[in-house]
C-alpha cells in the first residue's frame, strides 16, 4: 500500500554513469538483488551516512575507503541482507565482496563502495554476491536507472526516482537520482540508501558542501517510524561529462543546481514517505514563528512520533487534542501556551489555549478524510519555520514488521 497514485517515472541518463542488475538470490531466488553503479575515473563523489553506533559493515567500510584517498570506481549494493550487526565477520565479508568486484574490474579494493540493505544480524553470503558479479557487470548501461531502482528496493512497494535537466549556454546538465526505504525510517545525516548522480563538473569539497546542505532540507526531515537504520547511506557522483563546470564564482548556475538537486533529493525523500510501510496518509508537519530550527524540529517530531497522532491519522479521526497535547510535551522552554495556534490544513482548530472557536467537527473530519493532510503549528516565538513529512500507522504497518522474517 502506498498513499497516491503511482507516477511514471523518467529518469534521464547521466553522461559516464552505467548501473547494471542481476539475481543473487540473497533473500527469494529469481529476485533481482544487486546493483553495481560505475563510476567515471575523473568524477568526484559525496557521501553522507548514518549516525547510527551500530552501523553496518558496509557502513564502515565505505567510509573508510572514501577517506583512503584512492577514487571510487564502482558501488556495490546488495538488498536482502543488511550485514549489520556481525562484527568482525561482516567486515570481512563486505570487504570479500569489494575484492571480487575489484578483481574483475582491474581496480584497486579501496575503489569500491559497498552498500547494504535487508535482515540486521545475519551475514552476509558472499559467494551468493560474488556469483552476481558477471551478470551485473555485463548488464551496465547509462539508461537502466529504473531498473537499479526496483533492484534496491525491499519492503518498498514502488520504484522511486526523479530526475532534472537544467539548460546552461546551450548545454544541458541532468541530475537524476533513486531511493529505497519503507520502514525504519527516521534518517540522521543521511536516508535509507540514496544515489544521486549528475554530470556537472564539480570539485569534491563542493560536492559535498551542496550534499550535506540539501540533505539536510530533504532526507533528513522524514520519519516513518523513528527508528534510524544502521545502514544509511546517500552518495552523490558529478561525472563531469556535460562540460559544465559549477562554482560559487557563477551564483545564478549555483543556484539553479542547487534548485535542481534539491527537487530530486525532496522528490526521493517523500517518495520514501508516501510509501512508508503500511501508510494510509502523506502528512506535512510544518511549525512556523519558532525561536530557533531546533524548536521548531522538536515540536514536529513530537507530533510526527507519536502513536496517538499516527493512529488518530490512520483512523481519520479529528482528535486535535492529541496534537495539542504533542505541542505542550516538546519541551520547549517557556511556552506560552496562549499565544499557540493550530491547524489541519486551512481549518483552524486551536486557538489561545483551546479550541478556536470557529472550529467545527464537521471541519476537521473534512481534513482527516483526506490521503494528504498538512498539520500546522504557530508558536508566536520568532521567525523560523520548518516541516518535516510523515505517516499514519496502520494495522499493515504492524503486520508487516511482525513477519518481516518469515
């Protein structure tokens, strides 16, 4: 289940980046369960992960082959199987996996990035990965985004993908990215797996100045759950290819890819939302005249987080006092609870410390019937506004993740 209808996805090639896919047969035999993505020699690459103590093998192995000095030539994604959580092992069966890929490839261990995705616990079964090599090596090609995009996904229900095109002097640069993510969603510096690609050319420091910087606009005001993964991850490769070369020095081409790259990353991160496992309702928290974007981001997470909101969202139940409630519990400091106002879409439904008094249950039950919902909230405390996006919780979110490894 998913919230909306499902949109057609085009997804431009991206000049000097191939994706190939195959079959390992990790988790259900016959599935296609590896992406390798090839990156050019002189491209440049951005990362940001997760902040997740536990985090995964591949996790720390992909760091630390970006801070060897050694340029990535290929990331290797597998799905079935997180690899998080086995200690030394999955260290060593991560890095197996970068090895086998680097022998055939004729490029150094270090030049491959590995990614993992699926059951935390279980290691990973290397041989499995290893046989896929071949086959996902001889299926790259610069247009089988789509196809990389269903061969990351796990619980998700739908590809997601978005791509941009902007015109500079006569030329074209695209920017065309794919996510996965369903569940266990609530990304701290990074999303679930992310691969954006563009074929600018842009130094490595900016490249991840502009990753970090959108980023945190996009994959990092989403929750499902609360609940951060252990194997988060959302890479960015310029393969320089358009001959467009990005630089603070040109401010109006700065701006549009900076427009562009977040439209992609935001278009990917909702996607994630509107198929949060078992989601019913697409939600916009937004809280505006806050004193400071850590106040505004405490009192939306309250809402976005808790049961009674969620379940009150899946019920289509007006019950504004859950909000009310979620707004007082946040922990900002010195609240004047007077001075609050709130709203489901444009019906106002508090107002000076309770009920407004044009509100009318009629109204609310109009809002909550809806699949896309926008809660409001007006502190009256400064000039900062931020939103997050979210889900209800349903009965198949719960089903879902109680058989998740059967």
């Amino acid at each position: 289940m998913a919230v909306g209808a499902e949109q057609t996805l085009q997804l431009h090639p991206v000049k000097g980046f191939r994706l190939g896919i195959a079959s390992a047969g990790i988790k259900k035999p016959g599935r296609k369960d590896i992406v390798i993505m090839e990156i050019p020699v002189d491209a440049t690459i951005a990362g940001v992960f997760t902040r997740n103590q536990f985090c995964a093998a591949p996790v720390l192995l992909a760091k630390k082959h970006l801070a060897g000095g050694v340029s990535p030539r290929y990331m290797l994604v597998n799905t079935g199987n997180a690899n998080a959580g086995t200690g030394a092992a999955g260290l060593d069966a991560a890095k197996a996996c970068c090895t086998a890929l680097a022998e055939k490839t004729q490029v150094d261990t270090e030049s491959v990035l590995p990614f993992s995705t699926g059951v935390i616990g279980e290691l990973l079964p290397v041989a499995k990965v290893v046989s896929a090599l071949d086959a996902a090596l001889d299926d790259l090609d610069e247009d089988h985004w789509m196809e990389a995009a269903l061969g990351i996904m796990t619980t998700d229900t739908r590809a997601k993908g978005h791509s941009v095109q902007i015109e500079h002097q006569g030329k074209l640069i695209t920017i065309t990215g794919i996510s996965k993510g369903s569940g266990m969603i609530m990304p701290n510096m990074a999303t679930m797996l992310g691969y954006v690609a563009t074929d600018a050319i842009v130094d490595a420091n900016l490249l991840q100045r502009l990753l970090s910087q959108v980023n945190e606009q996009t994959f990092n005001r989403i929750t499902v759950d609360g609940d951060t993964s252990t194997n988060d991850a959302c890479m960015l490769v310029a393969t320089g290819q358009s001959g467009v070369e990005l630089s603070d020095m040109e401010p109006v081409l700065m701006d549009q890819f900076i427009a562009g790259l977040h439209e992609v990353m935001l278009e990917l991160a909702q996607a994630i939302v509107k198929d949060g496992e078992g989601a019913t309702k697409f939600v916009e928290v937004r809280v505006e005249t806050a004193a400071s974007v850590d106040e505004a981001l405490k009192v939306a997470y309250t809402i976005a987080h808790s049961p009674l909101v969620k379940t009150a969202l899946f019920a289509s139940d007006p019950n504004w006092g859950r909000i009310l409630a979620c707004v007082g519990r946040a922990g900002v400091s010195d609240l004047k609870v007077d001075d609050v106002a709130i709203w489901l879409d444009d019906v106002a439904i508090v107002k000076q410390g309770g009920r407004a008094d044009s509100y009318t249950e009629e109204q609310g039950q109009a809002v909550m019937n809806k699949d896309t919902i926008l809660i409001r909230v007006s502190l009256n405390r400064g000039q900062v506004q931020e939103s997050i996006w979210t889900t209800d919780l349903s009965h198949d979110y719960v089903k879902i993740n109680a058989e998740y490894r059967s």
